[in-house]
C-alpha cells in the first residue's frame, strides 16, 4: 500500500498519523508540494484533483484524507481499536457529523490563515491586506470557539473518553496557523490540554516527527517567493485568494 | 421518525429553540429521542444504518464505501460551495439585497463551478452509470441537490452536458421523479418566491454575507 504525502499538508498529517500509530505498513511517497510536484503529468495520471494524500492500494486509488482513514479502518478493523470510528451508531454519527462540519469549517479556516501568510504575497505581489487577514482570523476564531463549545466541551475528547477521528483530523488543522507565526491554541487552555493528550495519544515523538516539516520551516514565505518551480503556478494560487 | 419542517429564511433558525437542536442554527438537523445530530452527510448515514436501508445506500463493500466517501468528502469545497455562491450572486445578492455584484466575481463563481461539473463528469462519474457503480447511492443524492441549486437560479447547467444530464435521469429515476420534484420545488421556484421576501431579514447578517461571497 502507498500513499502520497507532504507532510507540510493538514489532511496528509491525520493519514500519516493514523497509518503509523496503530501500526498500519506503508510506503511513504512524497509529492513535493513546494516544488509543485502535485501538478506534474505523472501525478496527474494518480490523481485529476491534484490534490494529497492520495492512496494507492494495488490497483485501487483513493482521494480524500476522510474517505482515506475510513477505509483503513474498514480494511484493517482487526488492527484498529473500536474507539477510532466506533461501530455504535450514535457515536460513529458523532465521528460523522465532525468530519463533515470541519471541511468547510476549521478546515478552511486555519487553512486561509496560513495561505494567506505564507502564499498571498507570492501569488498576489503584495502584503496582506489588513482587513483581509482580520476577517480571517474572525473565522478561525469561530470556527475555534464551535469546536470548543459544541464539540469538545469538558470531555477529554471529542466523543468522551477515548481518541477517535474526529480528534485527529480536528488537531493537525489546528496545527496549520502554527506554521505560519499564528498560534491558534493563544489563550485557549481547554484546546491546549486536548492537544496534548491527543499528542500523547498518537505517541509525543511521532507527532513532533510530523508536524516538524511544518514547525521547522523558517521563512516559508520566503521559500516560495525563491522557487523556481512555484513561478509557473502563479496564476493557479491567484485563484485560491479571489 | 416524524419530519419537521421548518423554514429557514424568515429567521426561524435563529430561535432559541433550535438553538437547543443545533447550536450552528443551520438545517438540516436531526433529534431522534435526546440523540441531536447536526450535518446532512452524518444525518443521511445514520438514517441509512438505522433503518438498515438496502445496501446500495451506503455499499458495505470496501471499495464501493470508498467511492462514495471520496464523493462526500470531496464535495463540500469541490461543487457545494461554488453551487451555493452561484445561487447567491445571482439571487439573494442581487435581487433579495439589492446589491449589484461585479462581472468579475460572477465570472469566478461560474468558473469554478464549470470546473467542478467537468470534474464530476469526468472523475466521479467517468464510464459508470452512479458515482458508486452500477447502482444510486448518497453520493447521488448529495451530488444532485447541489447541482439542481444554480439550477434554481436559473442557470441550466445540464445543457450541454450529455453525461451528466444522462446521470440526472437516472438519478431521478432511481429516487423517483414525483418525490424529485417535490423535493426541488421550493429551489426551483426561487426566483419567484425570493420577490415575496422580507428583505430586512438579511439585513443583519449583509456585511457576512457580502464577506463571504464577494
């Protein structure tokens, strides 16, 4: 089985995670986002999306980081404990409803927050303006508070007591505003102590391990601006900031 | 079960007792006893596996699943959001807010959602008769009620398009035409309707909305 990664992605961090923490075995091939290797024709003929993580497993390809985990819950169940996506109706309906709500919601959020500081200058020629990054971190603000106060709440986690999927994918976007000097967990000490026992949970080195391409990149604005391979795509990225 | 219904633009959502149904006061939402269960794609798998409805639904076959999974996921920001914003810059913006929205930003709008149908044509559905397979299944259902909303707006995006107006059809067919149209009649009339509405309801949230769209 293999499945396409840049760490550096939200969405190829809770698929890297899941697979290593309960033990899954995979290869790990990496799609260079940074040098636009997502657009090239070889990976085109993976994936039309142009988008990671993709997997690939024998002849069957799979997009999706939601769809990805599912299915390794369903293709692995022996391996996989029950609290992961429990096979209750009610508490796999809670897993649902959170995978459902977050794409377009602290995903997109945390998302723009980062996009916005690391590409926006690259793709649009000029600084942020203020008040588009105000408004984006009002979003991110909300979408924080919803998923203190709906879906969190006092529990350890978010159906109760134990890590299912609904904790990871939620904590490696919380993460992304991190790699770009914005630090989503600011004055928040009930998502704070969460992500810490959700750390401890995966196993505190390989987190680190994962998120470390993303912490570690200094200057990833200027890192952009400086690739050779990013210039052409200039007018892609201007589409994401319209 | 019973179905309530409840109409959203007026500003029902907003009460506080629906607050206590979804604290996102947005629809659609479910209560099944005390179980409150927010997300259509959630709400639509926990009634298929409740009722234990027939298996093409929401395939237990491991590939399959996969398959409609994908469609769900990939969805929301692939062909609801650009679906959602078409119907809003030429509906509620213009006509309900009275607000002229600029040729650029139309052009976007319906850039995207070209993109996203070529895509549903040629990735999701390809050569299968359903995104699944050979059969319907919640990707259907959750792909056409997208489609059908710049459709409401006036925008016959089937035209042109052979594999997808094939794919309408049997879609239509599979779910049954009379409950198809029952269930689009409000979108389909939209463009009537929204001229029979308060403005001033959607004045408080304007400068979001604005944000959000434009």
């Amino acid at each position: 089985m293999e499945l396409y990664l840049d760490l550096i992605s939200p969405p190829c961090r809770s698929v890297y995670l899941f697979a290593t923490a309960v033990g899954i075995p995979f290869e790990f091939k990496l799609v260079e986002l940074l040098e636009g290797k997502q657009y090239s024709e070889e990976f085109g003929k993976l994936n039309i999306v142009r988008k990671i993580p993709v997997l690939k497993d024998g002849s069957f390809i799979l997009t999706e980081s939601t769809a990805i985990l599912m299915y390794l819950v369903q293709k692995c169940s022996s391996a996989v404990a029950d609290h992961w996506f429990p096979a209750n109706l009610q508490q796999r309906a809670r897993v649902n409803e959170y995978l459902s709500w977050q794409h377009l919601n602290l995903r997109t959020h945390c998302a723009k927050v980062f996009l916005l500081k690391t590409l926006y200058p690259f793709a649009m020629g000029s600084e942020v303006p203020k008040e588009k990054m105000d408004a984006a971190l009002d979003d991110m603000k909300q979408s924080l508070d919803l998923l203190e106060e709906k879906f969190l709440l006092d529990k350890p986690f978010i159906l109760g007591d134990n890590i299912s999927l609904a904790d990871l994918v939620a904590v490696v976007e919380l993460m992304q505003p991190l790699g770009s000097g914005v630090n989503s967990l600011e004055s928040r000490p009930r998502l704070m102590a969460w992500k810490e026992r959700v750390k401890k949970k995966l196993g505190e080195e390989l987190f680190d391990q994962a998120h470390q391409k993303l912490l570690e990149a200094k200057g990833l604005q200027q890192e952009i601006q400086n690739s050779p391979h990013l210039q052409k795509l200039q007018p892609v990225f201007v589409k994401l900031f319209r | 079960m019973k179905l309530r219904c409840l109409c959203v633009l007026p500003g029902e959502h907003f009460g506080e007792e629906f607050g206590k149904i979804n604290l996102m006061r947005k629809v659609p939402a479910l209560r099944d006893g005390d179980f409150y269960l927010a997300e259509s794609i959630a709400i639509m798998i926990y009634l298929a596996e409740k009722f234990e409805t027939p298996d093409f639904w929401y395939p237990t076959d491991i590939r399959q699943r996969a398959r409609v999974n994908e469609y769900l996921s990939w969805q929301h920001q692939g062909i609801r959001t650009h679906s959602s914003k078409v119907f809003w810059l030429r509906v509620m913006i213009p006509m309900v807010m009275g607000v002229e929205v600029p040729k650029e930003k139309m052009d976007a709008a319906l850039e995207d959602l070209n993109s996203s149908l070529k895509l549903i044509e040629e990735k999701f559905l390809d050569d299968r008769p359903f995104i699944a397979g050979d059969q319907v299944s919640l990707a259907d259902i959750v792909a056409i009620v997208e489609i059908m909303q710049p459709v409401g707006s006036g925008l016959d995006v089937f035209q042109g398009r052979l594999k997808l107006s094939a794919w309408r059809d049997r879609v239509q067919a599979a779910i049954g035409k009379e409950l198809f149209d029952e269930a689009h009649q409000a979108i389909l009339g939209a463009q009537e309707n929204v001229k029979l509405l308060d403005p001033t309801v959607l004045q408080a949230s304007k400068s979001k909305i604005l944000r959000y769209f434009m």
